[in-house]
C-alpha cells in the first residue's frame, strides 16, 4: 500500500509563491527514498487532470513542492489532490498514493475580489423612502377588477395553496446536494455521518478559532485515525476523565487503570520491529511460539513502546516461568536484545556478598595491595630441624604458604623432627 504523508495543513493562497509543501513518500509504512530517482507530481480537480510538474527539490528523506517553480504559480483557487509518480530503477512506475491523492487547496486572496464602500443609512431613512415610493405609486394606480378566487392546495396549510421548492432550496422530503459551504448556527442532528473524500477529515475550532483547525480527526490511511494539532503533531485524545480536571490526576489515574491487553496476533517480533505504532501496547502470549523470540518459553507478557516512528522504539518481554526479563531495542526495524539480570542474582562492585560454584576468569585478576584476597586456613603443620630452626605450613584451600627460620651458622639442612 503506498501512502503520501504531507507535513502542513495542505493550504495556499493564489498568487503566493513563498509556500512549500514538504511530503514523505511511504510503501507499507517504508520510507521510499526518492530523491536518487525521476520524479513528477500530477495535479487534478473535480474536473480531471491539470497538470504535471517536476519534482526537483528534496529535504532529508521528503520531496518539496515549491510554488514558486514553473507552472504552480497558475493554479487558480480550486481544491486539487496531488499524486506522485516514481521512475524506479528497473523501469517501472510507482504511484504514490495508491488510493486517490493528497488534497490541498488554493484559496482566494483578498486582491483578487472587488469591494465598495456601504454608505450608514439609519432605519428610519429606510421607512421614510418606503413611504415615499408607495405614496407615489398609490396616487397613479386605478383599482381593477376583482381577481378570481384561488384554488385550494392539496398539501397546503390553512387551505391555502401549496408552495412548490425554488431551484436550490432545500427540500425535506427530497435528496439534496450540497455543491457549495454552507454554515449551520444552530445545533444539527444526524441519524447517520459519512464522509467520502480521497483523505477525509473533521476539523475543530475550539472557542471559535480563527484558525484553519486547533483539533483535526483525519483518515490518512483507509483504517488508521490520526488526530492531529495545527503543526501536524499527534493531538491527545483523552477517554472517560473529566475535561475539567485541569491537575490531570483523573486522566492519568484512567489512562494507567485501562490500559488493555490482546492477545498477540503477530507470529514473529520482526512483524512488531516494523509497525511498533499499530502493535503499540500490552499483549499476552500463550502457549503460541514466536520467531526470532529472544527466549524458547512461550507463556509471555509482551509491552511495546513505540519510539519517534513506525519502525523504532523499545519491546519488553517477560518470562512467567523464571521471571526473566529481556529488552529489545528497535532502530530502522532490527532489534537487539538484553537479557535484564535479576539484581538478588549477580555480584555488585560494592558490598559484602557470598558467590556458590566456581568462577572462569578468562582475562587478568587485578587486586589491589591495600586489599589482599582473603582464604580460609584450612590446615597447618610446623618442622623442627636439630639446630633450632623452624618451618610452618599452612594450607590455604589450595594453595600451601611456608615460612621458616634458618640458624645459617649451624643448620644447613632442615629435616623433619
């Protein structure tokens, strides 16, 4: 599936061409880097086809619409979609995106209408003017004849004759199309909401903002809900709290107790590495192996967080049995994993601690003098020789440690008493 994310609200204004429209090109959520091949952009409107453009500037990994270049200085106010067409190397063309285009619109600046001047007239004048037409009317108009009496309309009130709809009206019991805005100012009510458009989306103007949205609730993606903030950040979406609670003690207590946990449904965590947003959360694995798993039990607890995109961030995993703990970090969809050791399990730099079973050391010990490695004396024997000289062993687990000594003018040789 090959989407277009634009980072912006889509909008520009006749005649401005200071306005760049930056998108990134996605294929199954993968980045395509397009700017080592051919590019052009089509543009359509509710007419068909306009134009097509070439894509010659490119930021980090997106493409640059700039309508300061060519033929994008003669769009006339209009809403149009945009559609990216890729040559890639083997020949073939991809078109970004796969379903419709990438809205935007071009809107009409303040030059481009004609405008005068309204002269203050006051009520009264109006009422005097009317007087005066209808008095000079009255005095130059004969009385005719009497007109025939109307006939009863069937579906008319009050037996008066039934009023047919004009072109454009609204009529309840008949389809109507809306082809222009329209504004309600009071409340409407609504047995069904669709909304059809190549990117629908609803906007929000909290407090009566000027401004183009402070909320928007937009399907980028057939299944997949954005809500989004003017500068196109993720919004938050808070469930059952109290919006009054500005201390937020209720939304964190709600968000922390009602968090859900899924059954998992990906059969290897490669799947999770390379759409961590759509498998964001706790899932519960039982009795159901999983590829590249960093541990061949199966009954596992599994949280994954996503980072600051699709294919990054971090995935916990939890043994029941054992109780071990593994993380796995997540960069451009590969993971690493780190076995987290239970602390009451392993020696500390620090502290006085007691280690069973032997240890390998493959590289050099190292102690230092002010701190003599200390062993349990674990037996001690002392030799005599005839001429007053001594000797003493003491064993050591297994090592045997002598010291001795010597009378050097009468013993040259120590012997056993």
């Amino acid at each position: 599936m090959k989407t277009v994310k634009l980072y912006g609200l889509g909008q520009n204004k006749f005649g401005d061409t200071d306005t760049r429209f930056k998108a990134q090109l996605l294929n199954n959520d993968t980045i395509v880097l397009a700017r080592s091949m051919p590019i052009v952009a089509n543009i359509a409107n509710k007419s068909g086809f306009v134009m097509t453009v070439p894509v010659k500037e490119f930021e980090d990994d997106n493409v640059v619409i700039d309508f300061n270049d060519g033929d994008l200085k003669k769009l006339t106010p209009d809403d149009y979609w945009l559609e990216f067409e890729v040559t890639l190397e083997d020949g073939d063309i991809a078109k970004f995106p796969t379903d419709g285009g990438m809205p935007f619109t071009i809107n009409q600046n303040l030059k481009s209408t004609t405008g005068k001047l309204v002269p203050t007239v006051t009520f009264q004048q109006v009422l005097d003017a009317v007087d005066a037409k209808v008095d000079k009317y009255v005095h130059t108009i004969q009385k005719g004849d009497k007109g025939d009496t109307g006939k009863t309309g069937a579906t008319g009130q009050n037996g008066k004759d039934g009023q047919n709809g004009k072109d454009g009206d609204v009529m309840q019991d008949k389809a109507n199309h809306f082809t222009q805005t329209n504004t309600f100012d009071g409340t409407v009510y609504l047995g069904q909401l669709e909304i059809k458009s190549p990117i629908p989306y609803i906007d929000f103007h909290f407090n009566n903002a000027s401004g183009d949205f402070t909320t928007r609730l937009i399907e980028y993606k057939a299944g997949e809900l954005s809500l989004r903030n003017p500068d196109d950040t993720p919004a938050t979406l808070h469930a059952n709290v109290d919006y009054a609670d500005t201390a937020r003690a209720a939304q964190t207590a709600n968000t922390a107790g009602k968090l859900t946990t899924r059954t998992t449904t990906f059969t290897a965590f490669a799947q999770v590495a390379k759409d961590m947003i759509n498998y964001s959360g706790h899932w519960a694995n039982a009795d159901k192996a999983i590829t590249d798993s960093p541990t061949a039990q199966m009954w596992l607890a599994i949280n994954v967080i996503p980072g600051y995109d699709a294919t990054s961030g971090v995935i916990e995993v939890y043994a029941f049995s054992g109780g071990y703990k593994w993380i796995g970090l997540v960069n451009s969809g590969n993971i690493k994993w780190f076995l987290v050791s239970d602390d009451s399990k392993v020696l500390h730099n620090t502290g006085n601690e007691t280690a069973a079973g032997d240890k390998s050391f493959t590289g050099s010990v190292v102690i230092q003098d002010a701190n003599p490695v200390k062993v349990k004396q674990s037996s001690t024997v002392e030799f005599n020789s005839w001429q007053a000289s001594k000797m003493k062993a003491t064993r050591f687990g297994n090592i045997v440690s002598l010291r001795y000594s010597v009378n050097p003018n009468n013993d040259n040789k120590i012997t056993k008493n």
